[in-house]
C-alpha cells in the first residue's frame, strides 16, 4: 500500500481563455472543478496505476464531502482527520497560449490537538504502508518544523517521499528520507541560487542528498527531469505534447516514482516512470491525474541518458 498525507487540500477552479487580460472583462470558455491536493492527486495516480493506495491528512467540514465522492470514484480508501471550516479555493486561469496565472487562497487554521491526531494516524496507517508521501504546504499558522514530526511518524518499515519546498523540506530532511522531488524553481528558492547547467543543479541535489536525502528527482518541467543519489546521475527528456493543463503534473510524477520505489526499481526506471506520468497529466484537462495508457504510450517513448 502506498500511504499519502494531504497537509492543505484545495478546490482548484480551472478556467479556459482566449487570453487574460488584466483589468478588463474576461470571457470564460471552459470552467471545471477539481477536488485535490497535492497527495490527494498522488493518491489517486496510484490508483490509476493498478496499485493500493491510501489518502489521509487534513480535511474541513463544509466541503470536504466532495473529496470524498471524488476518492470513491477513483477507489481510494481514505481517513481524514476533520476540522472546522472550508476548504481553500485556487484559480487557475490557462490561456490559448497555455499560459497558466494562478490565484491561491489562503487555507483554515488548524488546532493543535489535531496537529498529534495526524501524527497518531499516520503511526498507524503507515505501519501497514510499504511507500509514505507527504506532500504540499501547511495549514495557516502551522511551523515549517511539523513536517520533521510528519516524517518521525512515519514507521520505520516505510520508505519515505517528500513533496514540499523551503523550510518544510528542510524539516523533512532531517528525519531522513528516501526521495524527495522538487522542480527547479522549488530548488532554487529553497538553496536561495539560481542553477544554469547540469553541473549547477546536480550541486543543489548534492545539497539535498547531505542534509538527509537518498533520491533526487528534480522536475524540469517541459524539459523533462534529472535523478540522482549522489553516485549516479540520469537525465530523461521529455517529449512533445499538447499541453492542456499543468495541474497536477508534478503529482503525477510523485505517483509513479512512488510505485516504482515500492516495486524497489532502480534509478532509470523511476526518472522513466515519473516523467512519463508528469507528461501524460499534462496533456488532460479537466482532471488532476493521468490516464494509464497515455502513461504507457508516452513511457515506451522515453530516451534515458547518464551524465
């Protein structure tokens, strides 16, 4: 079973334009709603991909039953641990140019009797996990130091992925785990540099792998991705696609390094998997996740080179 831990889901509106043009009126093309978070997504990649996952973390009381029907239809079972509240509203306005302008709202504040009985249900729910992600920001008002605690809960048995940035990665990175994904620009911010060739990103995931990470797997977005454990390093370039949607695409990714870690695949498998699953979620709009065959068909295509 592969274990995902929502910290801040979100009710991300996703609207079609010809263009956005600020301070003037927009006309809407297309509007979707989508029920995710950052592991949500994850969670429900996984289930794409024939494998037993499991969603937990935050989740609020006046509308949190959506998640739910959401998660049913994808077959996922699920245990939230329930506040007050609503749940976040994003928008993401994506133009004919797929340029994409997001508005993020701010999220419900969370007590701390609830802060120990997530860390008590992911004890519990992890002991029966061969794979653990965390993934996403925190509520308002929580410290980035929680996510060291997250990840002390988290069994021993369990191999470890995290999905966060900044002082929330460095948390996690000094209970120790076993893959982390950011994308550039996610790096960049955290190590406070800008990275201009391999060599440069390959010293920030050396950064990553001291402070207590065993796997690298840096997104580059369109341009593919980069893995690493410090001894051998892998570039896999992505292909050419309609693009009709970013949303979820990094989750995607997260998804499929996540199955193949718990199937104990080596290094290019996984960069393989991870960039096949980010483009296929790309090409879809309307949806947080892949579909298998899009997957598929976009794997068998991928070129893997060392470096």
């Amino acid at each position: 079973m592969i274990l995902t831990v929502c910290m801040s889901p979100s009710i991300d509106v996703t609207i079609e334009l010809d263009s956005l043009n600020v301070g003037k009126v927009n006309v809407v093309k297309n509007r979707t709603l989508s029920f995710t978070g950052k592991a949500i997504n994850v969670a429900i990649g996984v289930s794409r991909l024939g494998e037993q996952a499991y969603a937990t973390g935050f989740m609020y009381n006046e509308n949190g039953a959506m998640f739910e029907r959401t998660l049913d239809r994808e077959s996922v079972p699920f245990a939230f641990v329930w506040n007050s509240g609503r749940v976040r509203e994003n928008y993401k306005c994506i133009d004919k140019k797929s340029m994409l302008t997001e508005i993020n709202d701010i999220g419900e504040q969370v007590g701390g009797e609830k802060l120990v009985e997530l860390l008590q249900m992911i004890r519990n729910l992890s002991s029966r996990s061969d794979v653990t992600v965390i993934s996403g920001g925190l509520p308002r008002g929580v410290e980035a130091g929680y996510y060291r605690d997250l990840f002390r809960a988290v069994d021993s048995h369990s191999l470890k992925i995290a999905d966060t940035e900044g002082g929330k990665l460095f948390a996690a990175l000094e209970a120790g785990v076993d893959l982390v994904k950011p994308n550039l620009e996610e790096m960049q911010e955290t190590l406070g540099r800008e990275f201009h060739d391999k060599e440069d990103m390959l010293s920030g995931c050396r950064e990553l792998l001291d402070r207590g990470a065993r796997i690298v797997l840096l997104s580059l977005g369109k341009d593919g991705a980069v893995i690493t454990n410090g001894t051998k390093n892998y570039y896999c370039k992505s292909i050419n696609v309609a693009v009709n949607s970013t949303v979820g695409a990094g989750d995607g990714m997260v998804a499929a390094a996540a199955v193949k870690l718990k199937e104990g695949a080596d290094l290019p498998d996984i960069l393989r998997a991870g960039v096949a699953a980010g483009t296929a979620t790309v090409t879809t709009f309307g949806t947080v996740s892949f579909l298998k065959n899009k997957y598929e068909e976009i794997s068998n295509s991928l070129i893997i080179t060392e470096f």
